[in-house]
C-alpha cells in the first residue's frame, strides 16, 4: 500500500455549539476515484473548505503527499498539487476559455509574475492551454469569453482549469450542478478522461452519477461518518438509507 | 469640572449635527450598497433653502426647519427616481464616479445662483442667548441642535422598532433576497427610504449651519466626515450611526481644546486604525 | 477523423489569437505622433502639453489599480503628492538633478505605497475606499503640519531643478520640461503596457476578476496586489516629481483629496482598463479646462459634472469605448 495522497486524520470544526464536522478522517490513495456522499446540511462542504484552505479545522490535520497542510493558505496548497472547481461556476469571466486556462497554466509553472511575454502568455502555455482545451472538448469554443459559453461548457472549463494545474488531488465539488441530466453524460465522459494517477475526491447529489464513476464512498451525516465502503456495500447499507430518509421526513 | 461640561455639550451638539447629516446615507448605503459621496447636497440643500427664504421672504426659522426637508425629501425622491435607480448593481467605481459628478453639479449651480461666498442662515433672536444652570452656562440654540439630533435618534430606534415601514427597512437591510422574496416592493422602500434620508439630511445642514458653513463647495467639504460617521458605524446598522457621530464628535472636540494643531491628524489615524481592525465598522454586518 | 482535422485547420490556434489580440495597434501609437507634434504647434502650447503629459503618467498609475487589479481609490493622490515633495526636498538641500530627481520621487512613493497598501490591501470594496479617503486626509495633514519639511500651507519654495543631464537648461519656453515629461511619458508608457500584456497582468486582470478564484489556481492573491500598488505608486511618485521639478515648487496641491478625486474622474470620463483612456481622459479634461475655466469656472464645474453623470450612465466605458463603437466592435 503507497501512501495516501490525501490524508484528513480526526477532523473537527463547529461554528458555535453546531458541530459540523465531527472526527472526521479519509485518506485518498493516488488515482483514487472517491465519493463523499451525504444529505444536506451533512457537512460536505464545510469539509471541502478546510481541505482547500477556506476553513481551518478546530483539530485534526490535513496532509497532502506526505506535507502538513493544515495550516497553510490555499494559494499554497494549490501549488502542492491540490486543485479544485467550484459548485457555482467561479470563472475570470473577461477572458476566453482559452485563457482561463492559460491562468492556471501560467500559475503552475509559477510564471504568474512573468514580464518576459507581451502576448497575454508564452507559446509554450498558450500550447499547453489549448491541448488540455482540446482534452475536454471546449478546442471550438476556446476563443469564446467564458461569460458567453453555455452553462454546460462553463462546468467543463472549470473541470479544464482543475487539470491544468496538475494536481496529485482534485476536490470535484458537484461538478454536474444546475445542469440538466442530460447533459450529464458530457460531465461523466470529461471525468471518465481525467488522468488515471490523480486522485479524485467527488462530492454529489446525483446517485447514478457517483455510482458509475466512484470506487469508494463515504458516507457523511450530521458532520460525522457513517459508512465507508465499495459502492455495492454503500447501496445496499441500512444506515445510509435512514440518514437519507430521516432527513426527508 | 465647567470645562468638562462645555466639552461634553459642544460634543453632543456637534454628534448631532454629525448624525443628522450622515444617518441618512447609513441607511441608504446598508440598504442599496450604494457608495453615494453626494449625501452632502441634500443638507447643501437644505441650509441654502433656509437661508434664501428668511433672507428673502422674511420666512420665519421654525416653520422654514420643517418646511425645507419637505422640500429637499420631493428632491431627493425625484432624483432617485431618475438617476440613482438606475445605478443600483454597478461597481463601486461608477457610483463614486456619479456621486462626484452630482456634487460638481450642485456646487455650480449653487455658485451660480448664490456666488461664490458662504451664506449666511439668519437664527431666531430667541435662540441667540445662553442658558445658566448654576456654573453651567448652555447656547439656547445648540440645546435646539441636541434636542432635534436626539428626537431624530429615538424616532428612527422607535421607527424601525415599533412600525411597519421600519420592519420593513429592517428586513430589507438585512437580506435583501430575503424581503423581496415575501413580496416587499423594494424599489418603492427605496425611494421613501432615499427620501427620508434626504430630509434627514437636510435638518443637518439647517442646524448645522454654524458648524458647516453653507458654501459651494459644502458637499465636498462635509464629505469626509460623513462617510466616517457612516463608516465608523458600520453597514447595515440604522443604530451605530447615533454611537459613531457621538465618538467622532467628541474625539474632534477634545482634540479641539487639548491640541487643535493635531486635531485633524488625531481624528484621520484613530478612524484608520479602527477602520483596520473592525473593517465592518463598530456596528456592522455587512462588509 | 478527417472530420476533426478540417476542423482544426479552420480554427485559429490560441497561440496566433493571442498574437493578435496582444498585438500593437496603430491607434496606441496616436498619443506618440501627438507628443511629436505639439513642437510643431509653438512654444505657447508648451506649459500645457506638459502638464497633459505629467497628468497622463499620474493617469496611467492609476489605470493599473482602477482599471486593471480592481482597486478602486480616492486616495492616489497621496503618491503624486509624495514624489512631488520628495523631489523637491532633494532640491532644497542641492539635489537638483531632473533624473535622478525622478527617482527619489519614484522611491519616497514606493516605500509609502507598499506600507500603506500593506495595511489597506487588507480589506476591500467600502472599507478599503474609506482608507484610501481617511489616508489622503491624513497625509495632507501631516504635510501642512510639518512645515519644517514641507513649508506647509506656503508651499516649498527655493527648489532649483538642473539642467537636465548636465546640459539642456529648463529655459523659459518649457521646452525642455517639454521634452523631458514627454520622454518620461513615452518611457513609462511602454512599461505599462508591457507590464500589461505579459503573464502578470493577465495575472492581476484575472485577480480583478475574481479574487477567490484566483487564491484556488495557486496565486497568492494580497502579496500580487502589493507588488501592483507599490509600482502604482512608484508611477504616480514619479508623476508628482515630475511637476514639482517643471514647477520648482511643491505644495498641498500635490497632495489631498482634490487632486485623488480629479485624476479619477479624469481616468474614468478616458475609460478604465485601457491604457490609451488613461492618456485621452487627462489630455481631453485638461484642454477643456483650458477652454472653458478661464471663461467662467461655475459653468466649467458644472458642464464637468454634467459630462461625468452623463458618462456613467450612459458610456460606462468612457470615452474610449465610443471609439469601439465606430469600429463597429461594440462591447466587444
């Protein structure tokens, strides 16, 4: 067994008396394909923010590839190979497709501060921008103010940007949100090509969804962990089902 | 201990005059998130309206105090009305941008039709004498000044607190989304709102008068001081206006009487370091 | 398969787009045959073409923190104000020299940007535009108080400016001022715009943008904003220097409220955003003003508000985008 990429060892956050995460620990190991599943108001996105840096943890520790986060500012963790999207799309809407990946580009290569280029970027970025555009299918429309792109396309430029930092983690947050089910199978195929090392933490409503594209789930209800398992075990576990049902009574 | 007193009274005079002038902007700001740099002209407004009826008409002060926020709320409503509406949502650059240009504006058509000297607002006889208590000795006119800011400060807590419209602006301040969604027409809330805050505003610049002197440029001159009450205040918070005027006011008035050469210094750095270190004001909810 | 080429070829690679977005265009090189014909004009346009020229360096500053990182400020004009008396200072105690006069002016301003932009950058939107106000208040008072330093409300007077690198005498005509605010703007000019279209002004436009965004792709947001603030107001420094060496005099004109206000609106009736606003904005308010104030300044002051309402509301561009139009590119 190699070591987790993503290691959250007893984490804890409440904001007053509310507890919202409560000893909370998951460890992704390289080319993990994760689901952290759950009903609302369960935690989910409060644990998405302390593992990107929006939240720091009342305890417990976060590391990422072998370092301690916990304590870092997200900007750093990204560049330790933690990327993100956003569960409402969250683009640098002056720019084209193209470039709002050429951003991330530029970022991981650590040449965001760079004056050496007058064209917006260097070839070689613009190069490597426009194969990861190709990747997700967004090459036709790459030229498009991101503003301008229809919703499904915006959700794969997020997807887009999230690759083109290379990370060792992505934390998928509801990639497939507000977007019609048929246009799901467009997000699914885009996961389906995501490079086979990274480890991929996805967080999500849609069951058929998670089901076809994880290969663990854990399950989260009132902050706590309840059930953690290959999917077969996870449909078939009776705690899942009431945390489910108990909220929607 | 006679020194003390004059301090604390010249404060409160000032915080009123401070609070009557800037409480409308609090609310409107907390209310539409709009950075209107141009609240001034409605107590421009308002002195020059005074001034020009009792030099004029012969207009007696009393009735002109409450006739002239009349007329400056009609103003005020048209101008959000027309203009100000249309601007809710821009970025902030835009509304500063607008707000300077209006007080451009109001400051030539005033220097155009009054000139450019200060003017001067005629008080009542009655109110030009001292009042003694004991040792004490109290400007009739300023104890008019603290009892209107202080009427005003109670009205607006009762006003919000006890009416319907005030639970109204209550809900608006506080989540927008929230009181559209129940049905409130906010457009409407706003003018009256705007409205008010204009009339407000403009008893502030009546009674004012000797401490802002009514000039063409008064709105850029006020400006400063009432974007920090606002700002000391806090967003979102119809109560703090009242704690911040009176904060700034005596800061101003102390440093007035101990050392008026740092005066201005001792007033810019504090409101800084507050600023810094409660960026929501001492009220506020909203950053 | 066949399918997918053609339509590769069609397509424009993002490598050439960028090419031609970025590329230099014959209207930026307007502002340069202007500089180069107000010789041509006689020496009476001199004064005013140089102050032109000395606003749009200031105009430029500011266009990197309005226009491109998103900060709005009503307190530039602490900077200008600060590179002014720091020139001047030099001068008074017998550094004249214009050059290096620039830089004094350029470094008392940068060391006073990034402290204060430490402490402001802090915060945002409201509060920061409050800040930047209680800050520009705060430095004009202390200038008028230190009058030892300053000379205060007089002003500081016995500034000597040299001859520019030990030849060319500032002559009566202001010809040389002329010239030598004209180089400076030409100088800082094609650094902004470097600066501008390189990977870290894409940076900053992306920060404008969306800040938390830009946290997520691994860019240490406050700390980049700093480094624009501070080369702002190393800009704007050299700006003020510039005037107080022309002038040979600095005073709290420079510094304050007045003149923060002015070059925004300035910058805003040119367009934001654009640095070819940041030139036509000063160049256009300056000349009217020369026009008109002297006529009457009531009715100046109040076609200039007029101007700046009718602008926002109805070209928040500026001026600059009414050029977009003509070339029929609308909004785009």
């Amino acid at each position: 067994m190699t070591e987790p990429v993503l290691e959250l060892s007893n984490l804890h956050m409440s904001f007053g008396g509310l507890v919202v995460t409560n000893d909370v620990s998951l460890s992704l190991a390289i080319g993990a394909r994760h689901a952290l599943i759950g009903p609302n108001g369960a935690g989910k996105t409060t644990l998405v923010d302390q593992i990107t840096g929006r939240l720091r943890p009342l305890r417990g520790t976060i590391r990422l590839a072998g370092v301690d986060v916990t304590r870092l500012p997200q900007h750093r963790r990204t560049r330790l190979g933690l990327a993100r999207n956003f569960q409402v799309t969250n683009l640098f809407s002056s720019f084209s497709a193209f470039e709002n990946i050429a951003l991330a580009v530029a970022e991981r290569e650590g040449r965001g501060l760079s004056l050496t280029s007058m064209r917006g970027f260097p070839s070689d970025v613009a190069d490597q921008a426009e194969d990861i555009a190709r990747r997700m299918h967004l090459a036709e429309v790459g030229h498009r103010r991101v503003s301008d792109l229809a919703y499904g396309q915006q959700r794969l430029v997020e997807l887009a940007i999230a690759l083109a930092l290379r990370p060792k983690v992505m934390i998928l947050d509801e990639p497939a949100a507000g977007l019609p089910a048929g246009d799901h199978a467009m997000i699914l195929d885009a996961l389906d090509r995501l490079p086979i090392h990274v480890a991929v933490l996805l967080i999500e409503h849609d069951m058929p969804l998670v089901f076809r594209f994880a290969r663990e789930i854990t399950v989260l209800a009132e902050g706590m962990v309840i059930a953690r398992g290959a999917p077969e075990a996870i449909r078939g576990d009776e705690r899942v089902r009431t945390a489910y049902l108990g909220t929607r009574s | 201990m006679v020194t003390l007193v004059e301090i604390a009274f010249q404060s409160l005079a000032y915080a009123s005059v401070l609070y009557l002038v800037s409480v409308g902007l609090s609310v409107t700001l907390g209310l539409m998130g709009f950075v209107n740099l141009a609240h001034g002209i409605f107590a421009m407004a308002g002195g020059y309206v005074v001034a020009t009826a009792i030099s004029a008409a012969g207009a007696p002060w009393w009735v002109m105090v409450i006739a002239a926020p009349v007329v400056v709320a009609l103003g005020a409503a048209v101008l959000e009305r027309l203009l100000y509406s249309r601007l809710y949502g821009r970025g902030e650059l835009d509304q500063v941008l607008f707000s300077i240009g209006l007080i451009f504006v109001a400051g030539a058509v005033v220097r155009l039709t009054f000139g450019p000297l200060p003017q001067q607002l005629r008080l009542p006889e009655a109110l030009l004498q001292s009042l003694e208590v004991g040792p004490f000795s109290f400007f009739l006119y300023k104890l008019v000044v603290v009892a209107a800011g202080l009427a005003v400060a109670i009205g607006i807590h009762l006003g919000i607190e006890r009416t319907r419209l005030g639970a109204m602006v209550r809900a608006a301040v506080e989540n927008r989304g929230m009181a559209e969604s129940i049905g409130l027409d906010t457009s409407r809330l706003f003018t009256a709102t705007f409205a008010l805050g204009g009339a407000l505003g403009a008893v502030g610049g009546i009674l004012g008068a000797d401490v802002f002197s009514l000039g063409p440029t008064y709105a850029f001159e006020i400006l400063v001081y009432v974007q920090t009450v606002v700002a000391v205040a806090g967003l979102g918070t119809l109560r703090g206006s009242f704690l911040a005027s009176l904060l700034i006011a005596t800061l101003q008035t102390v440093s007035a009487y101990y050392l008026p050469a740092f005066g201005t210094i001792i007033l810019f750095s504090a409101v800084f370091l507050l600023l810094l270190a409660r960026p929501r004001g001492l009220f506020g909810r909203i950053s | 398969m066949s399918d997918d080429v053609s339509t590769a070829e069609r397509r424009v690679p993002f490598a050439a787009s960028l090419r031609s977005k970025h590329r230099l265009r014959p209207a930026e090189l307007l502002p340069l045959v202007a500089v180069a014909i107000v010789p041509l004009l006689g020496s009476g346009y001199y004064p005013l073409a140089t102050q032109i020229a000395i606003t749009v360096i200031f105009g430029l500053s500011l266009d990197l923190l309005v226009g491109y990182a998103g900060i709005v400020t009503l307190g530039h004009g602490i900077f200008f104000g600060v590179g002014a008396y720091a020139s001047g200072i030099a001068s008074v105690h017998g550094w004249g020299d214009p050059v290096s006069g620039l830089f004094i002016g350029a470094a008392a301003a940068a060391v006073v940007g990034v402290v204060q932009g430490f402490v402001v950058l802090r915060t945002a939107r409201f509060t920061l535009l409050m800040l930047t106000l209680c800050s520009v208040f705060l430095v004009s008072e202390v200038a008028n108080k230190a009058g030892w330093l300053t000379g205060g409300a007089d002003g500081l007077t016995g500034v000597m400016t040299g001859p520019l690198l030990g030849v060319w005498t500032f002559d009566l005509d202001g010809r040389t001022g002329y010239l030598f605010s004209a180089t400076v703007f030409v100088l800082v000019w094609i650094g902004l715009r470097g600066l501008v279209h390189a990977p870290f002004g894409q940076s900053i436009m992306a920060i404008r943008d969306n800040p938390g965004r830009a946290e997520a792709i691994g860019m240490a947001v406050r700390p980049r904003l700093l480094i624009v603030y501070t080369v702002s107001a190393a800009i704007a420094g050299t700006a003020g220097a510039l005037q107080a060496e022309i002038d040979q005099f600095a005073g709290l004109k420079n510094v304050g409220f007045e003149i923060s206000a002015t070059i925004l609106v300035m910058l805003a009736l040119g367009g934001t955003g654009r640095l070819y606003g940041a030139m036509a904005g000063p160049a256009v308010y300056l000349i009217a003003q020369d026009l008109l104030a002297k006529i009457n300044p009531a009715m100046w002051q109040l076609w200039l508000g007029l101007l700046i309402v009718a602008t926002v509301l109805f070209v928040p561009g500026g001026l600059s985008s009414l050029a977009d139009v003509f070339r029929g590119r609308g909004k785009r």
